[in-house]
C-alpha cells in the first residue's frame, strides 16, 4: 500500500510541477497502470493540455523501444537503477 501511495504522489507531481504555461500536448512514457486516470482527467481539465500516456511493463521494454529510436516524449520515468543505462545511451 505504502509503494501505491507513493506512485500516487509521484505522478501527481510529475503532472503538475512546472507545467501551468506548458501548451498543446504532454507526451508521457510510463509504467502501465501507474498513471491514474483520474489525475490525467484533472491535469487536462485544469490546465487545457492534452496528455497522451504510452505504458510499458518493464525497463527492458522501455530501454528497447527508446534504442529503437522513439523520440518525441516529454518525460520518460524509468525504475532508478535504469537512470545511469539511459544516461549512458544519451
């Protein structure tokens, strides 16, 4: 319960920090399922930004599908031990 509290709190962050002068579309990269609708719904509503969410089910996933060359993402969240793999791979 205490890890869901904490994605909870993170997305929510993630989705309204610096973002109140942002236009058109925010394109995020992130876990499946860990991304409440609800919260997407608000940010929209509040803020008049579109917000597409591509999901993947582990950081394999999501490090084969950026070296495969899928650009256009405005935040990408990996686990913590893949930051340095995908600092390395620019």
């Amino acid at each position: 319960m205490k890890r869901l509290l904490s994605m909870y709190i993170a997305a929510a962050a993630m989705l309204t920090l610096g973002t109140a002068t942002a236009e058109g579309e925010l394109f995020i990269y992130n876990w499946t399922e860990y991304t409440p609708p609800e919260l997407i719904a608000k940010f929209e509503k509040e803020t008049g930004i579109k917000v597409s969410v591509d999901t993947y089910d582990s950081n394999e996933t999501l490090l084969a599908k950026l070296q495969a060359g899928a650009t256009g993402y405005d935040l990408v969240v990996p686990s913590q031990n893949f930051v340095p793999i995908l600092i390395n791979e620019g």
